[in-house]
C-alpha cells in the first residue's frame, strides 16, 4: 500500500480523535482536568 | 449581521454582557495576586522615588524601594505609574495596582475589538460577531481584563502585530512591525516570540523580492532592538549584564532542572547541565505542558477546542489555507511553544492563546461546509457552552477571581490554587 499524505492525515486525524477521547475520559470525567 | 438574525443579537448582547461583567472584574480584583505586585510596586516606585523598584516577596503592599525591577521588563509598569500621574494619585502601590486594573481593563476590551477586526479580515462578518461574542464570555478574559495583570495587553500586541502583518503594501510596516516587537519585548518578555514570528512571516507571507524581504526582516531586527537597547543599557549599568532580566528569569529553569548554583550563589550551568535541562524540557516539561494547555482549552473554549486542533491538523496538508492563516499559526505556534516548554506552563499564559484557537476553530468550521441550519446550531450551543462556563467559573470561586486557575476544573498542579490563595490570606469576604 502506498504510504500517501490522505493516508497519513486520515491516520493523524484518527490520533487526534483518540487524543480526545482520551482527555475526556481521564481529563474531563475522573479527574475533572 | 442581517444574515446572522436572531444569533447576531444574541451575540451583541453577550458582548454588552461581557463588558459588564469586565468593569464588575476590576472590582472583584480588589486584592493583588502574584506577579502583578511587581509591576505595581515598580510603577509607585517610579512615581515616588523615580526609579523603577522590585519589592520583597511576601510584602505585596509595602513601598520599600529594596531592589532595581529585573524580573518583568518595565512597559506595564511604566503605564500604570502614567496613569497614576496622570489623575494626580498618590504613588502608593494600592493606587499603582488600581491603574493597572484600569489598564486591563481598557487590554480587555481591546482584544474584543482587535478580535473582531482580525476575523473579519480573515474569515467573515458572521463569525467575527460570534468570535467576538465568545471571548467576551470567555471568564478568563474576563478576570483578566481586571486583576491588573499584563496578559491582556500582550493579547493586544499579539492581534495588532497580525493585522500589521496583512498590510503588506504599507511600506512602513517593517518599522511598525519592529517597533511593536521590541514594545512587547519589554511589556512580557514572553513576547519575544514576535521576533522569529516576524521573520518568518516576512520571508514566507512576502510577495516582493527576497532581497526585500531580507531587508525588511533585517528593519524589524534592528527597531526592535532599539526600543529593547536602552533597558539592556539601564541593566548593564545597574547589574553589569545587559541581559540580566533573562538571567533572573532562568534561575526559575535552573531550580527547576535541579541545577545548583555556584559557591558565589550564581548559577552557571555546565555544557552538560544544559544538555540536561533540554532533555527535561523536550521529555518532561512540554508534553506535560502541551497535555494541560489542550485539557484546559478543552473547557475554557467549550466545543469550538476540537476544530482548532483539527483544523491546525489540516494546515500541514494544506499549504494554501496555512498561508492564509500564517500570521495566525505562527503566533500561536511560537507562543504556545514557549509556554510549554517552560518548567509549569501558567494559566496565564492561555490568555493570549484564545483569540487565536477561536480564529483557527472557525476557519475549520468554514471549510467544513456544514449546513445552515447545523451551523446555527453548533453556534448557538457554542454561544451557549461559553455562557455556561462563565456563569460555573463565577460561583466556583467565592471573590469570583480566576488568576491561578482550580476553579471548576483543576490546576496546573492538580489543585484549586485560587481557592487556596483567596482562604488562606483571607480574601474572603471582603472587608468593608
């Protein structure tokens, strides 16, 4: 598979949301940030 | 305006509450937090003895002329020891911290104002209304448009350094540009981040020759180091080291980084302790710092947060919506670098980062093509969110301050620092 920017901004783009999730969970919600 | 209907008066009348709510700040604020008393001291010191003056940590309020003003540049002072002249005050520290509260006021309302005209220039009509709207709402913006602290102001320089940047057939924009880094200079040290800003974004935004774009960039090195020059004078004579604002700035760094001092009480960090302190600052300082500036902003600038961090996402696929944005990116970027690569990235800090988190947030909402009637939506509930968060923030704390942050949400240190300063000096209620 050919390793182009889409593919790589698709793959960030879904760092990023997990990133969130993340801060939500354990910022947001258990720790209130 | 017309098109925005209903929202466009809901935002007029956000605004108008946020002024409100800005001249409430200044009196909520009766009572002095942390760095501002060196300014405050510096600039009573400056009306009554003619020098500008540190005061002793601990003895906010005490006008001893104990040590030459080293730690903040002299800017901020300097206005607040002006306005006290010019209303003919007393030159104690109490009338010193009222000026500057004044002063932030007068920041605070200006970065409304310079926000609206930035995204007007860069976005639309529509959304500068409701860009305008959230910060005025925005209840860190609010207490810092009254506790007398600089970073409203810095915010200022930052918006008006950003529309300098766009006039770009104005062929004393170099010189403006110069003259506002080496003013921001010496306001916040912080603001030294507009040199490299600048640079980059003369060689970059430029239509011109790259011989002009050099010269232009060489302008803005040299004015800005001829406003900076007579304080690296003022130090060199006083301290014997023109930079010695830094120095004093870096023994902070270097208590941080476990770096002792020498026999004499000087700090002189080997080649290796410098290596030392740039691992630190790379594997410890700026995660951590990044992760407590993306959490915060997650609260501070409810739902709009995620469309920055992906439309800033999408600036590094796209070169020609960076380009547009670049002044913006490049303020942010250098500012936000800087704060966080710093030992504790202070809730202050964040104040200068709203303004420009909101513009690239409702860029990426412009891109998005999301429907009317969704997009009113999004609006709505943004306009709303913010609200909300300011009327928390309000009763979170019982002076209504927010200078150290823990209200509603946790500090830099986990804490409720402002809670914890308002009861432990007493602050609460207020005497009459």
């Amino acid at each position: 598979m050919k390793f182009s920017p889409p593919i790589l901004r698709r793959v960030l783009q879904c760092l990023l949301a997990a990133a969130f999730l993340f801060t939500l969970i354990e910022g947001v919600v258990l720790r209130l940030t | 305006m017309r098109k925005l209907g209903i929202i466009g008066w809901v935002c007029v009348g956000m605004i108008v509450v946020g002024l409100g709510l800005r001249v409430a700040s200044v009196g909520w604020n009766w009572f002095i937090h942390g760095d501002v008393q060196i300014d405050a001291s510096a600039g009573a010191t400056l009306v009554t003895y003619g020098k500008l003056m540190g005061v002793e940590e601990g003895q906010p309020l005490l006008l001893e002329p104990t040590q030459p003003l080293a730690q903040h540049g002299p800017v901020w002072a300097v206005m607040g020891a002006g306005l006290v002249r010019l209303m003919g005050w007393e030159g104690t520290v109490e009338n010193a911290f009222f000026a500057l509260r004044l002063l932030s006021l007068l920041s605070g309302i200006a970065v409304v104002a310079l926000s609206f005209a930035v995204a007007k220039q860069f976005l639309n009509e529509e959304d500068a209304w409701v860009i305008a709207a959230c910060l005025s709402l925005s209840y860190l913006l609010i207490d810092y448009s009254g506790n007398g602290a600089l970073y409203s102001l810095q915010t200022v320089f930052y918006l008006l350094w950003v529309l300098l940047m766009r006039r770009e057939d104005w062929k004393w924009r170099a010189v403006s540009i110069g003259l506002l880094d080496g003013v921001s200079y010496l306001m916040n040290f912080q603001s030294i981040i507009l040199l490299p800003a600048s640079v980059l974004g003369l060689l970059l935004l430029s239509r011109s020759h790259w011989k002009r774009r050099v010269v232009d960039c060489a302008i803005v090195a040299a004015c800005a180091l001829a406003v900076a020059s007579p304080w690296f004078i003022r130090n060199a004579m006083i301290f014997g080291d023109p930079l010695y604002s830094h120095y004093i700035n870096q023994i902070y760094v270097f208590i941080k980084a476990g770096v002792p001092p020498l026999a004499n009480g000087r700090y002189e960090p080997s080649i290796a302790e410098w290596f030392s302190i740039l691992w630190g600052m790379i594997h410890t300082w700026l995660p951590n710092n990044l992760y407590y500036v993306s959490r915060k902003l997650l609260v501070i600038l409810p739902i709009v947060f995620p469309f920055a961090a992906y439309g800033l996402l999408d600036y590094v696929f796209s070169w020609s919506r960076l380009r547009k944005m670049l002044p913006i990116v490049l303020v942010l970027g250098f500012h936000t670098l800087l704060s966080v690569a710093w030992p504790v990235a202070k809730f202050r800090y964040l104040v200068p980062m709203l303004p420009f988190v909101l513009l690239i947030a409702f860029e990426q909402m412009g891109i998005l093509q999301i429907r009317s009637g969704v997009r009113h939506i999004v609006i709505g509930m943004t306009l709303a969110a913010f609200a909300g968060v300011a009327f928390l923030t309000y009763h979170s704390v019982p002076t209504h301050t927010y200078y150290y942050d823990g209200a509603i949400t946790q500090d830099a240190f986990h804490g409720t620092q402002e809670k914890d300063f308002v009861r432990d000096n007493g602050y609460f209620p207020r005497p009459r």
